[in-house]
C-alpha cells in the first residue's frame, strides 16, 4: 500500500476550515504487536496474531524473527501468523532493529536463550540508545554479552536456556529492560527472579502490557513485592491474540478533536485501552484548561501531543518527570523546546529535564511559516502537525517518518478533511 506523504520530504498542513469529524480507527498497539510477535516465535505451534500494526518498528522484529528460523506469515495488512518451534535459531546475520526500541531491547535479553552467537544492531539513532544496564544485568545472570560503547551494536553468545537465578536491573533509563527481562525469563533451566534496583522506573504500565501479554502465551509469573517478579521456567504456548489499537497513535486523533472541536470515532473508549497512554485522554479532554504541571512519567510517548497542544492552552503548562525523553528516538526535550521556539520564540523552553510550554490561546489563526524538524522522530512530526490545524505555514520536514509506527497518519488525517501542501 503507499500512503499519503511517506514519500515527500515535507509537508505543510493546510488549517481545516471546520472541525474534523469522521472515522479513523487508530492502527494496531506497537508495543503490543512486538511483544506477542516474540512470544509467538517462542512457543511451539502456530499463533495468529490479528488487529496488528504493521509499520517499521513491527517490520524490523518480523524480519529478526524470521533471521531466527521462525515462519512469519502476513496473509493481510493488520494479522501475523507465526509457527515458532520453542526456541530460536542463531542467525546468519546482526539483527539489523533500525530505531524499534521495543524489538531491540526484547530481542537483546531473548538472544542469550539462543545456542549461539547474535549482533542486535540498530540504524545511527538507535547507537546512540543506551542499553548498558540491560547489558549489566544478563552478565550478572551468566551471559556472555558486550556492547563496548553502552548502546547497540551489542553481542551476544547465548547458550540456551537461562541459567534459574535472581537479576537485578536499573531500569530508569527505560523500562524496557524489565519487559525484556521478564520475557526472556519464561525461558529459563528453572525459576528467574527479576527484581528493580532503583525505585526509578520508565511508565510501569508497559511492564503490565508485558506481563499481561506473558499470561495469555502460558507464562506463570508472581510478583513478589512491588520491585520483584519471579518467572516460571513454563516456555510459551502457541496462542490467537486480538491486538488493540495503539494508545498513543489515539492521542493525535482525540487531540485533533479537541483542538478542531470536532468529533473523531476512533472505534475504541479511552477507559478500553490497557496501554499507558491512555492516561491523556482526560488531559486532552481537558483542554484549553489543561492543567499547570503534567507529570508524563506514566504516559511518555503522549508527552510530545500534550505540549503541542498546550501551545494553545488557556495558561502555561510545565511538564515534569520526564527526564527519559532525552534518550527516545531523539531527545524530546531538547526536539520540543526547540520547535516550539521556532513556531515563536519562548513557546517552549527547557528547564533542566523539565519541559515549559508558554501557552498563547492568541496564536490561532495566525500565519507564522515554519519548518519544522522532526530528528527522524515520528512523534515529534505526528505532534507538529497538530499545530498545522490552527496555525497557517506550519510545514513537517521529512513526513516519511511516521512510518516507525503510524504509516497511515498523514492519511488518517485527509480522511477526516485536513488538506496539505
Ligand atoms: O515497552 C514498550 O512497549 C515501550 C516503553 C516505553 O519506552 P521506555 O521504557 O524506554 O521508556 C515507550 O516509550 C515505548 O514507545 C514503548
Ligand atoms: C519511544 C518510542 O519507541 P521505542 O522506544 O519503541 O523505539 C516511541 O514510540 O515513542
């Protein structure tokens, strides 16, 4: 299928001149799709994963996944079939992730289950990801592993089955070195006890989006305390899984609505998403009262939505816990300040890890031509363009980027009566 704009090198949002109104059914759950996708290629058996997103970041662990002797079909545009033989083969090449940092971190912890030896890479933005403690925390579990500068490539010589054991892990940075620990886990010689060694860590919904997955592919994990799970050594079991859509792709759709006062279907109740970031919708709800200080911590891939719709609030928003941003696909921060500064200068500005959106509800309807750079960050192009629906000469440098994790965004949108240049 091509899409709308994947393949221009910029594009300037034309402000509807009504509110949006229509429906777009955001794609399938990213962070779901590349947890059962893994899952999937470790039981034995054939599982058909439906409601998935296929987009770069779901590509690159398909792709892995099959680099691992793993049979991926894709008999439509949103279902995988996967027939897993109980374990992966080591395979002939690095596993080339491109910026999935999901796919990455998973498949660095699963990698030490392989019998053999495995280079999980990644494009120029993903060496620069650190992955240190992950790294740390299955050496200190017996496994063979190097990643000489803290971030991929990293090198893994796997030797099967983990070792039974206790692995403590730092997960402040991100907490996908939990997910990626827990899943590993399940395939362990007997029980692994994985275990929080700070009181940081990333949004801890997306350990239960783990979890939860884990459950419905036969794993039998018990919390042990509030920083503590112990994992049974059960392997997975070939399972059919509906896949929800993507939480945060939704964030654009209902910001979009609140901004245009319009009315956007997008098929699925906010209080239906198990996904983090369905924490926004009532802040997005909210809008143009959004409250003085928003703590993203808990739904950080909605940080860049919120702060560009704050742009337009009625009083300046501060945005605090959310110092993980700085190692996303680029620095978020530091991407937002900046873009928000060039659309007029003090819309936004750092102040140390925290965010501050100088919010000017008088901005509307104003024409203020600006380029925006995107980093190579989808979110930081999906989250502009919403600043095109209000403002005239917003243009989105390198709209191709979306294809990380929303392909159809720049399509979803004309459906609902956005018109580009
Ligand atoms: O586990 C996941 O699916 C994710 C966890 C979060 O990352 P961190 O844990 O690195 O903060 C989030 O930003 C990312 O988009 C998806
Ligand atoms: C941070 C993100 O992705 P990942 O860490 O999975 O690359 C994201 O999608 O915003």
């Amino acid at each position: 299928m091509t899409y709308l704009g994947l393949d221009r090198s910029a594009l300037t949002i034309i402000p509807p001149t009504a509110p949006l109104r229509g429906r777009v059914a955001p794609p399938g759950s990213k962070s779901i799709t590349n947890r059962v996708l893994l899952l999937a290629a470790l039981a034995t058996g054939t599982s058909r994963l439906t409601g998935a997103l296929k987009s770069d970041d779901t590509a690159r662990m398909a792709e892995a996944l099959r680099d691992m002797g793993v049979r991926v079909d894709e008999p439509d545009e949103t279902s995988f079939v996967v027939t897993g033989q109980g374990r992966l083969a080591s395979p002939h090449r690095p596993l080339f992730l491109g910026n999935a940092g999901t796919a990455t971190r998973f498949l660095t912890a699963v990698a030490a289950t392989v019998d053999g030896t495995v280079v999980v890479d990644g494009d120029p933005h993903m060496r620069k990801r650190p992955i240190g403690p992950l790294v740390t925390a299955l050496r200190s579990l017996g496994v063979e592993i190097e990643a000489p500068t803290g971030c991929p490539p990293v090198t893994i010589r796997g030797r099967g089955p983990l070792d039974a054991g206790r692995v403590e892990i730092d997960a402040g940075l991100s907490s996908q070195y939990v997910s990626a620990l827990l899943m590993a886990a399940a395939c362990g010689k007997g029980p692994i006890e994985v275990a929080l060694s700070g009181t940081e860590i990333g949004a801890r919904g997306y350990v239960d989006l783990t979890l939860a997955a884990m459950a419905s592919f036969g794993a039998a994990v018990e919390r042990v305390d509030a920083a503590t799970w112990r994992v049974a050594p059960t392997g997975y079991r070939a399972s059919d899984f509906a896949i929800e859509p993507d939480a945060s792709a939704a964030t654009y759709l209902w910001a979009a609505e609140a901004l245009t006062g319009g009315a956007i279907d997008i098929g699925t109740k906010a209080a239906a998403f198990t996904q983090p970031d369905a924490h926004a919708h009532a802040l997005i709800a909210s809008f143009p009262h959004m409250p003085a200080v928003i703590d993203g911590a808990q739904m950080q891939d909605a940080v860049p939505t919120l702060a560009v719709l704050a742009m337009f609030n009625a009083t300046p928003v501060r945005f605090t816990g959310i110092a993980n941003l700085r190692v996303k696909e680029c620095d978020r921060i530091r991407a937002l300040a900046t873009e928000l500064a060039r659309i007029r200068p003090g819309l936004g500005r750092e102040e140390g890890d925290d965010l501050i959106v100088a919010a000017d509800p008088a901005l509307v309807g104003q024409t203020l031509p600006t380029q925006i750079e995107t980093y190579a960050d989808h979110r930081i192009a999906m989250s502009f363009a919403l600043a095109g629906l209000k403002l005239h000469g917003i243009t989105i440098l390198d709209p191709g980027c979306v294809a990380k994790t929303y392909p159809g965004y720049w399509q979803a949108l004309a459906t609902l009566g956005v018109r580009f240049d």
